[in-house]
C-alpha cells in the first residue's frame, strides 16, 4: 500500500500556475511525491476548491486542463458529516483565528486518517496537523 498525503489546495494551485509564489516549490514537492511513491489524496472540497481558484485566475483551458490531469491521477475522499461537525468545533475552538473550514475539514480528514496534510498554510501547525515537509 501506498503511502498518502493529503492535499491542501495551496500546493495544487502553486503547482499549476508558474507565477505563484510557491510554483518551482510545488513542483520540486511533487516530483518527491512521485519519487517516494507518495500517492496524493484530495479531499473533494479541496478539488472544487481548488478548480475554482484555477477557473477564476488562469481561465477555462488552465482548468479543464488541471481537472484531467488532478482526476487521472490522484485518489478522493470525501469527508463525512462527522468530518465537518469536528471541523465546525474545531473553529469554534480557534475562532481568533482566520481558518476557513476547507482547511479545518483537511486537517480533521487528516487526523482521522493519520495522514499528512501537504501544505504551504500556516494555519495547520496552529490546529496541530500533521504536516509533510
């Protein structure tokens, strides 16, 4: 069995658009995910979390593109109502802090399944993810 991460959509944008701040990053990260047969999971609101931001900044091409490429080569999962319950207590708890609730569902996906969340957000060391560097 593969080894996983699972995917903050930072890292998926940063990877697709050369002009992002984090692009030759991304790509060296997930020549290492490749590499050390690292399979990359993806929580589907992080998947139209992450085609949105594509849509919007680098048009319909980039993310028809992107979408084929995301579907053909990772794994989904889809949180559970559960997930989401936690990741509402979860903001309840840090509510001083910014944390949307894509990345509080990631981080408690993340706990559940004892994975490591990849990526560039600082906001998972503050909720005490695990985080893959």
């Amino acid at each position: 069995m593969k080894r996983s991460v699972l995917a903050d959509t930072g890292p998926l944008y940063a990877a697709v658009d050369p002009d992002d701040a984090h692009h030759a990053r991304a790509q060296r990260e997930l020549r290492r995910l490749q590499r050390d047969q690292r399979e990359v999971v993806l929580a589907y609101s992080t998947l139209l979390e992450a085609y949105t931001l594509v849509l919007h900044r680098l048009g319909n091409r980039a993310a028809s593109d992107w979408l084929k490429e995301v579907l053909g080569g990772a794994a989904f999962i889809n949180p559970t109502p559960e997930d989401y319950r936690q990741a509402a207590a979860k903001l309840s708890d840090l509510a001083g802090q910014p944390i949307t609730l894509f990345d509080a569902t990631v981080a408690v996906l993340a706990e559940r399944l004892q994975m490591e969340v990849w990526t560039y957000d600082h906001h998972f060391d503050v909720m005490q993810a695990s985080v893959w560097r």
